[in-house]
C-alpha cells in the first residue's frame, strides 16, 4: 500500500492564524497585568505598612521609648537660697563670698562701703556665724580663709587699707601689708597668698605672702599693661598669671611659679589672656576683659586650651567643673562628660558670683527689691 503522511495544521499559513495567536498573547499578558494589580501590589503594600521587611526574618519588636535628656548629677542637687537685708538676719550688702572646707565666707554689712563684719554660712544647714573684726578704716573685702587664719582687706573709703591676718584660734590680728589704691582681690592656699595689687596709675605688682612669717616677695611688674588688671590664682602651691608674649606681640603667656622650689615655667596661649584660675591639673581663663567680647578657654591636664563658651562676662573653678555667666544665666562646663549645663532657673536675671571647693553662687537679681542668693552644690 502507498503511504500518504498527513499534513498537520499551520495556522501560520492561513489568513487568520497571526490574529489569533495575537489575541492570545493580548489576553495572556492582561491576565498577568490583573494578577499583579490585585494580588501582587497590594501583598506588597500591606507588607511595607506593616514595618515586616520584604525580604529575610522579621526581627522582634522592641517597645517604644522616649530618648533621654543628658542628665548630670549637679543638676540633682537643690538649688539653695539666702535673703538678705531687714528681716532676714543679714544686712543689706553680702558681699565676696569665699568657699573653704565646705562653708561659705562673706563680708556683710549697711552697704559694700560699710561691710563692718564677716559671716560664715553653712550651706547644708543654712546656720550663720558671725566673726567678730577690729575694723581699722571704713569696710571688710574680699575676706578668704585657711584652716588656721582669716585674711581680708580692711580699706578706706577714699582708697587705700591694709591686708589684715585673724587667727582664728586665737582670735588676734596682724597687718600683713598696706596698699595705697583699690582693694587687692586675695587668693589664699596656706601658707601663701597672692594678689596683684595697683601702685599707680599705670603700674602694679603682683604679691605673694607667706601668712605664717608675714614675709612679702614681688613676683612681677606691671607698667602700661592691661595684665595689671588680671588677677592672679594659687593652688596646688603654684601660682598664675598672665603676662605678655614678648615673641608674639598681642599675644598672652601664663606663667606658672612652684613656691617650693621657685621653678617657672610658661605656657603661650595664642590669645589674649585674662584672669587665669587654677584647680590643680586643670586652669581656665577669660579671652576678654569681663565682656560681651569674652570668649571663655579651659585646659585639663596640660592640653591644649580649647574654648568652652563665647560672651563670658564672669567664671571661676572648681575640681569639677568651670561655673561661668553669660547673658543673665549661670552654667557650668562639667569636666567628666565635657558638657555644659544651665544651673540658674530659666527666666530669672542672674548673675555670677563666685565659685569653690563644692559651691557655686550667683545673685538672683529678678526683683531688684529684693535680690536673692543662691548656690548649688557642684559634685555629684
């Protein structure tokens, strides 16, 4: 028999093979369309929504939490305060408070130019105790105190006075050193005391006293220099101060005298310097003179001074932290986190004071009618 094979079907040769295979493809790609827009897209989305990531393991929720605020243990301490004047056992002037072995050591009296006594406040319990003073001319500044001795200015009205030594045991008195011009500011580390004390109009000197022997050395001259306004700083029995930087004109050195041994040593700052203060291994000072221009530098450790804050208009320092006032606020710059943090109440017109050892003081001066102190206690 002959074989005749049968011929298969080519919708490619007809005339309506390509449109038919066009139509297939056109509904095969709709369906993929459709699947995506309806199943696909919106798997995915609820997916993103959820937070699940589209790819890998979920990981574990973690509970919501608020981020903390820095928080320094100065700032847990309560904020003190001492009113003054009729009524509150303390005259109308309190004036240069000083910190020694935890207490605070003020003047006081009818007005700074009649400061006729000084206080001594505890400021854990709040009791005063006052120290009775032979006064020799008008008022009491800057009184500073050691275990075994009080010092103090007692000055004249028209200018002028004496530094007066009071043992404390004892209760007697000594003249240690006259001055003829404005009130020295006393910085005082048993045995020695220093201070830049005027002699002209253009002249001072910086002093240092051993207060035991009463012996008086001069430590530098001052002629047409604005460092005679810069007070000196003792601690850790190594005097500072500033003086200029022949080799760099505008410029400022800190120099630093052991009293032990008398060896010296200088540090050049690159700026002006004013008021340099010590706390052991760590000192900081005034780009400025007390201004809006003042720009406030500290060293820890024999580093580099690095600026901690801009418009100073006063600082002090103690072991912990640099207390400073810009802007009618008081802050304090704290070493262990290198941070700065605001110790006065907002709102309130404050101004600097004085701080040492574990205080700082400021003057709350929100009503002028009755202005306030107030201190805090700077370690944690």
């Amino acid at each position: 028999m002959k074989y005749s094979p049968r011929r298969r079907l080519n919708l490619d040769a007809t005339s309506f093979g390509p449109l038919l295979k066009l139509a297939v493809a056109v509904l095969l790609l709709a369906a993929f369309v459709l699947l995506i827009v309806f199943v696909a897209v919106p798997l995915v989305t609820a997916r993103l929504e959820s937070g699940v990531p589209l790819f890998g393991a979920t990981p574990a929720v973690e509970a919501a939490k608020a981020t903390e605020k820095p928080v320094n243990p100065i700032l847990l301490n309560e904020v003190e305060t001492v009113q003054f004047g009729e009524g509150y056992g303390l005259p109308t002037a309190v004036v240069d408070p000083s910190v020694f072995d935890g207490e605070i050591l003020f003047a006081t009296g009818a007005s700074e130019n009649a400061c006729d006594r000084l206080v001594r406040l505890n400021p854990e319990t709040g009791v005063f105790v006052n120290i009775d003073i032979s006064l020799l001319n008008d008022t009491v500044r800057y009184p500073v105190e050691s275990e075994n001795v009080i010092l103090y200015a007692d000055c004249k009205t028209a200018g002028g006075g004496s530094i007066i030594r009071l043992d404390k045991a004892t209760g007697e008195s000594a003249v240690l050193s006259e001055f003829a011009l404005d009130a020295p500011k006393l910085s005082l580390e048993a045995p020695y005391a220093v201070w830049m004390e005027r002699t002209g109009e253009a002249a001072a000197k910086l002093i240092v006293c051993d207060v035991v022997s009463g012996e008086l050395l001069t430590l530098g001259m001052f002629t047409n220099s604005p460092y005679a306004e810069s007070d000196p700083s003792i601690k850790s029995g190594q005097v500072i101060y500033a003086d200029a930087d022949a080799a760099n004109p505008g410029d400022s050195l800190i120099r630093t005298v052991l009293l032990s041994d008398n060896s010296r040593w200088d540090y050049s700052a690159g700026s002006f310097v004013h008021d340099p203060k010590s706390a052991g291994d760590r000192w900081a000072y005034l780009s400025g003179n007390h201004d809006g221009n003042s720009d406030l530098y500290v060293s820890v450790g024999g580093a580099a001074a690095m600026r901690v804050a801009r418009g100073v208009i006063d600082f002090d320092i103690t072991p912990s932290c640099v207390v400073f006032s810009r802007d009618e606020t008081v802050y304090a710059y704290v070493f262990s986190d290198n941070k700065t943090y605001v110790l006065s109440e907002t709102g309130t017109n404050s101004q600097f004071v004085m701080a040492g050892g574990e205080y700082a003081l400021w003057r709350d001066m929100t009503n002028p009618d009755q202005p306030l102190w107030k201190y805090i206690k700077v370690v944690g």
